[in-house]
C-alpha cells in the first residue's frame, strides 16, 4: 500500500510498537551517513532515495507481521549500476 500522504513521522506512529525502535534507528543511521537523502513512505515501506522520485530509491526498511522489519539495498548485485528501485 502506498501513502502518498503520510508523512515518515505519522507512518513510524502507526507502527506495531514492537516495531518501532528498529525503523527510528534505522532512520538516524541513513540521515547520518547520506545527509541529503529523500525520505518517504512508499508501498507500506520507508524508502530512501537520492531524488525526489520514489523510483530512485536506493534502500528501504518494510515491516513484517507485526515482528520486524526488512532492511534492503534495491537490486541487490546490480545496485551499483542501477539508479533506481
């Protein structure tokens, strides 16, 4: 699901609080290491890109069942030579 809307803040809030700690932390380590990185709710996922589309995503963090989340580079192997997601 997609929430075009929503901001990260609000999406963290609505999270299973199981689940939120790990998406915060996650969220202070990319703003550290990539200070201008876009950020943004995208398919239920905090995702991560170097411009303002959500197709050039390079990471995301997806919650999972309530239990944890997924952390992910987008194209794995090929991410390197890929601009988006």
């Amino acid at each position: 699901m997609s929430y075009p809307s929503i901001s990260v803040e609000e999406w963290l809030a609505n999270l299973h609080p199981n689940l939120q700690a790990t998406p915060k932390e996650l969220r202070a380590v990319v703003r550290k290491n990539m200070p201008n990185v876009h950020e943004f709710i995208y398919h239920d996922a905090i995702g991560y890109s170097v411009g303002d589309s959500s197709f050039d995503r390079i990471c995301y963090g997806a919650p999972q069942k309530k239990r944890y989340i997924n952390f992910g580079f987008c194209f794995g192997a090929d991410f390197l030579t890929r601009k988006s997601c």
